[in-house]
C-alpha cells in the first residue's frame, strides 16, 4: 500500500519495515511481490509530475534535482537513472 498510494521506493518501504522489527526474509519476499513493470512506470510518472514544478538552469541541473527528489522517496539508483534517461 505505501508504494500504490504514498508512492515510496523499495528502499524507504524495506527500512520502515525493518523498524518494526519485521524478520527481512519477510521484508524480501514482500517487495518481490511488486511488479517491476508498475515499479517503473510509478516512478515515471511520480519524476514527471515533479519535473512540471522545478526550476533548472540546466540538463545536467534538472537531471541532479530528479536524482534526489526520487532518491527521497526510497527508489533504487538504478531505476532511477533508467527512468531519468527515457524521460
């Protein structure tokens, strides 16, 4: 649920977890559980959506604030940099 409606990464929904004391085989099997195809296209939608309010003076500008703003949200470095790059 924290991924369809607040819209977290893997990453912040596995360390949540694991302060709650949940055993990891648990925390792994349930964030397998999340389809990789929907993972990717949340996280698209979530970098556009964010892409219409910033203010960048350059690509490489935009790029870095994409970068963190997804990062906060506990998605991987890798999809992020696959998403940024098709956006």
């Amino acid at each position: 649920d924290k991924f369809r409606f607040n819209h977290w990464g893997k990453y912040k929904i596995g360390m949540m977890l694991r302060s709650k004391d949940i055993c990891n085989d648990i925390i792994e099997e349930a964030l397998n559980q999340i389809d990789e195809e929907e993972y990717l296209k949340k996280l698209e939608q979530i970098l556009r959506d964010k892409l219409r309010s910033l203010k960048y003076s350059s690509e490489y500008e935009k790029k870095g604030k994409l970068f963190k703003f997804a990062q906060s949200r506990g998605f991987e470095s890798s999809a992020i940099s696959k998403v940024i790059d098709s956006i």
